[in-house]
C-alpha cells in the first residue's frame, strides 16, 4: 500500500480522476511566459512533477520539446500515453531533487500543482544545474477561488470539512512569500495571474473532489458521507444540471540568482 504521506506515490489510486478531471491550464500561461520570459517555440522545456502531463501538454502544442520528470509511475504511464503521439515529448523517471537530466539542457524548468511536494533546497540545486545560464523556472498552480460564489463557499466548507491531511499536503499551506523568496533568491520573482474556469455535472464534481490527494478515498469510514453532503450541495446549487469550479491560475517566474 503507497504512504499516504509520500509525494512520490500518494495519487497512484487517484490517476483515473486526476486525468479526467483535474483542471488543465489556459494558453494565458504561454502568453505570460512569452511576454516575460521569451519563450518562443524553440525554448527546451523541464515539466518537473509533469503527473498526467496537464501541463506538459500545453508546452507540447506550443512547439517545445519537453522532458517530462515525474517519480510516480502511474501517475507517468499515464502521461505517457496521454502524450503518446508529440514527437517532441520525452518521459523521465525522476524527482525534482534528481532529474537525471544533462546539466544546462533546458531554457526552463516549470512546475504545474507540484513544487509544494519539492525538497526546496536540494531542487533549487539540481535546476540550477539542469537549467542553462539566464534559464528561468516557472511555478503554476490553479487555486480555488473559495469566495468567488455561494457554491464556492460550500464546496470549500465541504473539502475543510472532509479532508484528512490538507495541512501537510496542501499548496496553500505549504507555499508562501518566504518559501518563494528564498527559492528564487536575490533576484526574486514576479507573479501574473489569469481567471480559470471548470463547468461540470455531478460525475464531475465528484471525480474533481476524489483527484485530490487530502481527501478520502474509497474504502475510507469518511467516503460515503463526504459523497453523501457533495451530492445535496450539488443539487442545491446545478443550474441545468451544472456547476461552476472558479480558479485563479497563478504564474510564478524568475531567474535562481
């Protein structure tokens, strides 16, 4: 059985739902890097932590060639297949503290819902030496908007309610100013946000609950009421059999000074 505790197997009875319902990322993120950055089409790209390859993708249509390092194996495999027909994709088997990539190979290194899960430290190290001189690392996440309507506001009453580890694996409470600032270093960072947007059934919604490694899963004593209160939330908010998930798509960039 994978420790629950541990980010290198902790979603790998998750794989189904994270593929078909965690939320991909919008173009705006190319555009921000392309106006920031430079990225063109011809910039290498490291996708560390590249899971499902949600991410990963993004780059893959905009013409990059991307390693995509991810330590978990069905949570690889699948991205393998899910990406099986880019040429200029390649599937590695490593962590952020050891990518087993060539040192100064890629323009950068980006990280979708993943850094959070990352040795701060010892990755800092190992993109520094993967990364080529002035390369940049860019760090994504979508967060959930919990204000931005009243469905917003139950569900994230729901998932605080449920959840059985949200403090110890979390985005929100693992990531903050100090951790980025001492990330990036003397150089520091910028952030550029953009408005995203998941519209699903109740299948939707539940498979959207389920990707998420801090709630239980099946099995757990606390399955069948979580499902149970999502269902009447669900009913008390689908307009047309539908609901809205809002996020924020944060993009952190800068150089490793």
């Amino acid at each position: 059985m994978a420790n629950p505790l541990d980010s290198t197997t902790r979603f790998s009875s998750r794989v189904e739902n994270y593929v078909k319902y965690r939320p991909t990322y919008p173009s705006a993120v190319i555009e921000i890097l392309a106006e920031h950055c430079q990225l063109t089409a011809d910039s290498v790209i490291a996708d560390v932590g590249s899971g499902t390859g949600l991410l990963t993708e993004l780059f893959l249509k905009h013409g990059n060639q991307v390693f995509g390092v991810e330590p978990n194996r069905e949570m690889r495999e699948a991205g393998e297949r899910l990406l099986s027909a880019y040429a200029n994709f390649t599937s590695v088997d490593g962590t952020a503290e050891a990518t087993t990539l060539p040192a100064q190979r890629v323009d950068f290194v980006t990280a979708g819902q993943a850094f959070h899960w990352f040795d701060g430290a010892k990755t800092r190290q190992e993109f520094k030496r993967i990364l080529k001189p002035q390369g940049w690392v860019a760090l994504v996440w979508n967060v959930r908007q919990t204000e931005a309507t009243p469905f917003m506001r139950e569900y994230e009453q729901l998932v605080h309610h449920y959840a059985i580890d949200m403090e110890n694996t979390s985005q929100e409470y693992r990531v903050n100013n100090t951790v980025l600032a001492a990330f990036y270093g003397l150089g520091g960072y910028q952030q550029v946000n953009s408005a995203y947007q998941q519209v699903f059934d109740f299948a939707g919604v539940k498979g959207r609950l389920l990707s998420s490694s801090y709630m239980p899963d099946v099995g757990h004593p606390l399955y069948t009421a979580m499902l149970a209160s999502l269902a009447t939330l669900f009913e008390a908010h689908q307009v047309n059999g539908a609901v809205a998930i809002e996020y924020e798509t944060r993009v952190y960039f800068g150089h490793l000074s």
